[in-house]
C-alpha cells in the first residue's frame, strides 16, 4: 500500500514537472519576437557606395538579439529601389523570398513587428526626370492604401510606418503632404508611424552632400525611436 502511494506521489511529481516545463517553455516562446522589414532603400540602409550598411532594421534587431527576444528576422522583401507598386505585386502574387523560400504572406503571418519604410528611392528616381505631381502622390497613397489592406487582412500585430524626407528633387513640401496622409493612414489601420523628415535637415545624418542616403547615426536614431515606440 505504501509502494503504491509513493508511486501515486512520484507520478504526481512528474507530471506536475512535465505541465511546468511546457508552461515555462510556452512562455519563452511567446517572448520571442520575430522582425519582418519590407521597403527600399532606406530599409537596408543604403550607402552612397552601392552597398548596403547598418539600417533601423538591423539596429532593432540587435536589440532583442541583445535582450535575448529575437526569434527571427526576416528582410528578403526590402530590396534597393524596391517601389510601392512591386510590393504590392509581391504579396498579391505571394512572391517567394530568395533564401528561406517562403512565400510573403507566410512570412507577414508569422511576424511580431513589420518595418515598412518605402517612398524615397521612387520619389527620388522620379524627381530626376519629372516634376512631382499630384497625381504621383495620389498613386503613392492609393498604393500604401492597398498595401496596409490587405496585410491586415491576415495580420492584426505591429506595423511600424517611416515616413519619407526629401532626397534630390523631391522637396520638403511634397514630402509633408505625403507624410500627413502616410500618418493618417497609419490611424486608419492601427500602425505605429514615425516621421523622421526632421532627420534629414541634420547634416550629421548623411555621408556626404550628394547622396540622400543617411548614415548609420540616422539609422541608430530611428531604431532607438521604434524601441522606445515598442518596448
């Protein structure tokens, strides 16, 4: 009978045991956070150099590497002079990325937080050979519009928004009346927006004075921004 009640008891102990480590490993688990970056230039933190540097994305990601909650980063869809209009063609096509081989969508549905920070490599592109019309904004907007759609048509977590700041003839006007209507839609779809137009008036924030392109103090600003935002 004593045999009996000790085997009652150790059973009792190793399942107690078993339902605690799946508790505490459900719970380590959940405090992991997986990072999605989407956007252009800025994104990747493009230098004058043709080469990408350290971005936002990657100063934020060293911060939960730092305080042990990154599960996994993911920035196969920001590409250098990627536009609004092509990544919306990724996820209505459900592009596969060129590494992990997952398509768009699966990757957003598993995120914790996405970065989408695109504009200024279009904007500026354009500014070289045409003026910046309304009717170019308008599209932007219509096309962020339909972005912020239909990823919260699967996804209800973080969105952060970056706004854009002028880069060669894309000036400061233009870039306001984006960044209000970016702000706005930000509202309308539960995003957190950061304007970083203010940025851009630091020359400290740039390589040189022939490249829009800010450098890594830029970049550590903006994370910092979002971290504070986030956590």
């Amino acid at each position: 009978m004593k045999k009996l009640k000790r085997r009652y008891k150790l059973l009792i102990i190793i399942v107690v045991g078993v339902i605690l480590t799946f508790f505490i490993n459900t719970s380590s688990t959940k405090q992991k956070v997986d990072l999605v970056s989407l956007g252009d230039s800025l994104s990747v933190g493009m230098t004058p150099y043709n080469v990408a540097g350290t971005s936002f994305n990657d100063y934020l990601k060293k911060h939960l590497e730092d305080k042990n909650k990154l599960g996994s980063y993911n920035n196969e869809f920001a590409i250098n002079h990627l536009r609004i209009h092509e990544l919306n063609d990724y996820l209505k096509e459900n592009k596969l990325g060129n590494f992990t081989r997952v398509p768009i969508k699966q990757v957003l549905a598993k995120a914790d937080i996405i970065s989408i920070a695109i504009g200024i490599d279009e904007f500026a592109d354009i500014s070289l050979y045409e003026d910046i019309s309304n009717n170019l904004i308008d599209n932007y907007i219509l096309e962020m519009n339909t972005l912020l759609k239909n990823i919260r048509e699967f996804y209800d977590k973080e969105i952060i928004i970056v706004s854009l700041y002028p880069a060669y003839n894309f000036n400061k006007n233009d870039a306001l009346e984006i960044n209000t209507k970016l702000s706005q839609l930000a509202v309308e779809y539960k995003c957190k927006y950061l304007d970083i137009l203010a940025y851009s008036l630091n020359k400290n924030y740039f390589l040189d004075n022939t490249s829009y392109y800010m450098n890594y103090l830029a970049h550590e600003k903006i994370a910092n921004k979002i971290i504070d935002m986030l956590f």
